[in-house]
C-alpha cells in the first residue's frame, strides 16, 4: 500500500450564497459536500452538511478533509493488521 496514490472524489456539492444564509438560515438547504475516498481496493463515503448560519462550505470542507485522513488512516490499519503487523 506504501507509494498508492490517495483520490479524493467530490461527488455532491451544495453552497448557500451568502444573503440565503443570513436571511433564511436552518430553512434554507445546507452547504453540503459528499465524496469518495479511495485508497488502492480500499473505497469509502464522507460526507458533511451545515446547517447553521454561520458555518459556511469552508468549514463543510475542512470537515470532508478531516474526515477523509480519518478514513485513510482505518485503511491503513485494515491493511497493517491483514498483513500481521
């Protein structure tokens, strides 16, 4: 698994413009990403939404990101502990 590349597919995307967030807030749709993290044979969903007014899709993002590094990291560990590591 050492040297594979890491894809990161954003699969759905939705943001609020700004005067829909304010204005609207939690009655309006949320910023929304959902994305496909692959790793060799290794394939996992991630997704995040915010509802609130004051998140915005930067902090929608920085969570996918988070979320997708958590995710590499269970393959990784699933690939050490087949292997006998």
């Amino acid at each position: 698994m050492s040297g594979e590349p890491v894809t990161i597919r954003i699969d759905r995307y939705h943001t609020r413009n700004a005067f829909a967030r304010v204005m609207l807030g939690v009655l309006n749709r949320p910023d929304h990403i959902k994305a496909t993290v692959t790793l060799g044979r290794h394939r996992a969903d991630v997704s995040d939404s915010a509802h609130m007014t004051f998140t915005t899709i930067h902090t929608v993002a920085r969570d996918i990101g988070s979320e997708a590094t958590d995710q590499v990291a269970v393959f990784l560990y699933r690939a050490t502990r087949k292997n006998g590591g």
